[in-house]
C-alpha cells in the first residue's frame, strides 16, 4: 500500500490503488484470466482437456500420489491452489516446484511454521482447479496470496525472500508479505525430518525431469 501511495498521488491515487487491488484479486482467484496469461498454444490444450475435481482413473491418495494428482488450470493455477491449501490445524505452506514424474509437476511443501512436510502431485493440463484437497488440508478462508514459486528454490524455504524480490513478472503482486515468514526464516526453524528426507530421495528417483534453478542448474 505504501508503494502505490507513493508512486500515484494526487486524485488517481484511489483509483489506482482499487485497480492494483483488483489485479490482484483476478490473478488470485479468475481462473479464466489465470488461463488468459498462458501463451496462446497452453491455453488450447487446456481447453482440450477434461473437467473434474479428481481423475476418475486416478489411484492412490489424492494429491499424495503421482497417479492421483490435483488437477489444476495451468502453472499460475497451480500456484492458486496450493496457496489456498492449509492443513487442518490452520497452517498455511510453502512450496517450490522439484520436478516433473512424466507430465506430472512436483512440489515440495512444508507448512509456516516448519512443522510438517509434503510432497504434492500437481496435474496442471486441465481448464480449471480441483474443488476438493488432499487428505490432511482444507482450503484457508483467508486472501490466498501466492506462498510458493514454480521454480526451483536451491535453499527452500530460506531463499523465499531472495526468490519472491527476483520475480520481476506480474505474479509478483500477488505474493504473501515477507512479514508472514520472515521470522521462522530468521529462526532458522526449517529442519527436513528424516522420514520426509527419505521420501524426497524416493520421489527424486522417479522423476524424468528436474526444475532448474535461476542459475540454469538443478538442485
């Protein structure tokens, strides 16, 4: 708020501020302008591609498992609906994209405070997101503002601030406040456990293809 307060004076000042405001919002929760911001050929595969909250075919637990995964309208729809996930004690995650099991995008999560971690298995060939979440989460009541990137975070979660202040694309509007994180980043409260250390190395094994870093090489 303070940004645009400085940046537009004067009588635009309102009016520019409901503008950003609503942006945002369309970029939040619009799934046709989420497609809308694909390149012409993405957006005709989604078109193609069938509708539904969970693949009737899928096996497996939803979202838990590359044959089950959440089917979502594209990578900016990926990133809306994993940043609308909380776990049922309230907890909000953050994420970065790992890789790929086929056509099958891999997510790393773990929660605010540091306290659980996941993988997630994220369909994005579809025309819109799934309604329903995996087990273990609900969708927050709150804005859900982007908590987590498409790339590949070399420290995740540590670089969060780091990566969130390089994204110069419009998505960068919609991204939590630094405030959010900022002081379990500091705490150093993120800690992989062993078990989830096992898992990562298992799902990485499957994997066909990785997510590069900013630097061009994968982690």
């Amino acid at each position: 708020m303070g940004f645009l307060s400085n940046v537009f004076g004067g009588d635009k000042q309102e009016d520019a501020l409901k503008e950003a405001f609503t942006l945002i919002k369309r970029i939040l929760e619009d799934e046709s302008f989420q497609i809308e911001l694909m390149p012409p050929a993405m957006r005709e595969i989604l078109a193609s591609r069938p509708s539904f909250d969970q693949d009737p075919n899928g096996s497996g637990p939803f979202g838990l498992s590359e044959t089950n995964p959440i089917p979502v309208n594209g990578p900016v729809g990926e990133l809306a609906y994993l940043s609308k996930l909380e776990t049922q004690r309230g907890e909000r995650i953050l994420f970065h994209r790992i890789g790929a099991i086929n056509t099958i995008d891999v997510f790393e999560a773990v929660t605010f405070s540091g306290s659980e971690w996941f993988i997630l298995f994220v369909d994005q060939y579809h025309p819109r997101k799934s309604r329903i979440t995996p087990n273990g989460f609900r969708f927050t009541q709150e804005i859900g503002q982007f908590s987590g990137f498409h790339n590949n975070c070399p420290r995740f979660p540590f670089d969060f601030v780091q990566m969130k202040q390089a994204d110069s694309t419009l998505l960068s509007l919609a991204y939590i406040p630094i405030s959010r994180v900022a002081q379990q980043i500091d705490g150093r409260v993120y800690q992989r456990p062993l078990s989830h250390k096992v898992k990562l190395d298992l799902v990485r094994r499957k994997m066909t293809s990785v997510t590069l870093q900013k630097d061009g090489t994968s982690n």
